[in-house]
C-alpha cells in the first residue's frame, strides 16, 4: 500500500484510542493507573484495521465521481466498487467556479452482490473538493456527514487541510461520531522527505461516551522508514478513564511508542507492516 494511504490510515487510529482511553483526571484524588487502564488504551490499537478501511473508504468515495465517469478501468471492477449502479448527474456553478456531483442509488440498487442506497455529492473547487452524504448506505454501513480537503503548494512540498463535519459512520457494532480536524504537510528533501500531521477530533464513541485527540506535538513519519510514525505525541480522553498521552519517541525509526497515563509509562510495539515503495 502506498506510504500516503498509510498515513491517512492511521490518523484515524489516534481517534480511536480516544474511543476507550482515557478521560479527565480527578484532580483530588488520583489513583495510579493499574493493568485495566493500559489495556483500554492498547486494545484500542486493534481498532487500527477498521480505521483503515473507513479512511480508504472516504478517500475512494471522495473519487467517486471519476471512476464513475470512467467506469473504473473494467466492468468488473466498476461492479465491484460500486460504480457500475446508481444515476450520476452534475451542475456548473461559473460564478463560485465550482462543479457538482450527485451519485444517486435511489432507495436502494444492488451492484454485484453490494446494496446501495442514497446519494454521495462532490463538490469539486479549484483548491477545496467536499462530500456529503445523503442518506448513503453501503452494505450493512452508513455514512453521513461532510468531508472537506484542501489543497495548497507549498516551498519544497504540500500541504493537505482536511476538516470532518458532523461525520458519522454506523455498522452492526454501533455508531461512531466526530468532527475536528487534520492537516497533513510534505516537506521534500535530498534524502527522502518527510509527513507531518496535526489536528484535533472530538466525538462520541459506540458507547456515546466522549472523546477527544488532541496532537500536541506533529506526528513524523520519514518517507525511507517503513514505520508510520518516528516522532510527535498526543493526548487522547474519553469518560470514564484516565487521560492518556502517546509518544512516538524523537525521530529513531522503530515500530514502538509510549502511552503514559497517570505518569506511568509502558511501551507499546506496533505489527510491522510492509510498505510498497
């Protein structure tokens, strides 16, 4: 998979940890962090495959409207991704120089063995592209909210603002809810470059407990490492449990990194995982 994929991938793991981890501390009494603690934080890890596919789900739909006109690249692959059903229409906005999108299922269409129901719309500007959905279901999951990404050029690299909007996705488990935010900026260089995210969620979890995660230092990921992140750290909370606080350490490239609640540390060590160069 691409290094870009994996990073937009694993933003969202930060928003998940916040799902079971932590929470605001009782500044009178705090009792040390015991096993169940840490293990609330680091089972949250495992949420990491989920958060995968939603955050290649919503960059792939954020394309739908390409690979609908293009029909993918074979018929096959256009029933697999759903782009050989539904109504695709769109309308030019000359003044605000902006075109829209409305892929249309209806109340419901069957492409392959997938059902699919409601509208996805693009936005498409000449640096913001948004989607929304309406009523859109895929399957046994649903996805509401609004996902806006913009682009700009920047020396020696790019930067890629993105901002959740009453975001919500459902399957057979529950709901997950958030908005907030993430910037994501490459730097090049003469050996390799680097990413470096930052941003802010808040939400509500499957159990409609709160949370947040908060980056306080920029996540770094270097383009020669094949692990995602080397430095920066983040605060994640949620109620009910203790704040947590993840390092991914000051720049070695290793899949390990620190989450600290209640000042004790423990060190977590990631599945390695192959990336395509």
């Amino acid at each position: 998979m691409k290094k870009t994929s994996i990073l937009f991938r694993f933003c969202f793991t930060l928003v998940l940890i916040g799902f079971l981890a932590s929470c605001k501390k009782d500044e009178e009494t705090v009792a040390p962090a015991t096993d169940a603690d840490f293990a609330k934080a680091e089972a949250s890890l495992n949420l990491t495959y989920e958060t995968e596919d939603l955050t290649l789900w919503l960059d792939q739909l954020m394309n739908s409207d390409r690979r609908f006109a293009a029909r993918v690249s074979s018929e096959a692959e256009a029933i697999k991704e759903g782009m050989g059903c539904g109504n695709m229409s769109y309308t030019e906005d000359e003044e605000k120089g902006t075109t829209t999108f409305t892929l249309d299922y209806g109340t419901g269409v069957t492409c392959g063995e997938v059902a699919y129901k409601g509208k996805i719309r693009i936005v498409r500007g000449e640096a913001t592209n948004t989607i929304s959905f309406e009523d859109y279901e895929q399957g046994d999951r649903k996805l509401s909210g609004q996902y806006d990404v913009t682009f700009s050029e920047e020396e020696n690299g790019w930067k890629r603002d993105r901002v959740f909007t009453s975001m919500s996705y459902t399957d057979a488990r529950g709901t997950l809810r958030w908005n907030g935010t993430r910037s994501m900026r490459w730097i090049g260089g003469e050996e390799g470059g680097r990413f470096e995210i930052t941003g802010n969620l808040l939400g509500t979890d499957r159990g409609g407990l709160t949370f947040s995660s908060n980056i306080t230092a920029p996540l770094v990921s270097l383009s020669n490492c094949d692990y995602r992140f080397v430095s920066g750290s983040a605060l994640v909370r949620s109620e009910r449990h203790p704040d947590a606080t993840v390092n991914f350490g000051e720049g070695a490239c290793d899949n390990t990194f620190t989450v600290t609640i209640k000042g004790t540390s423990r060190t977590v060590t990631l599945q390695a995982k192959e990336v395509e160069k």
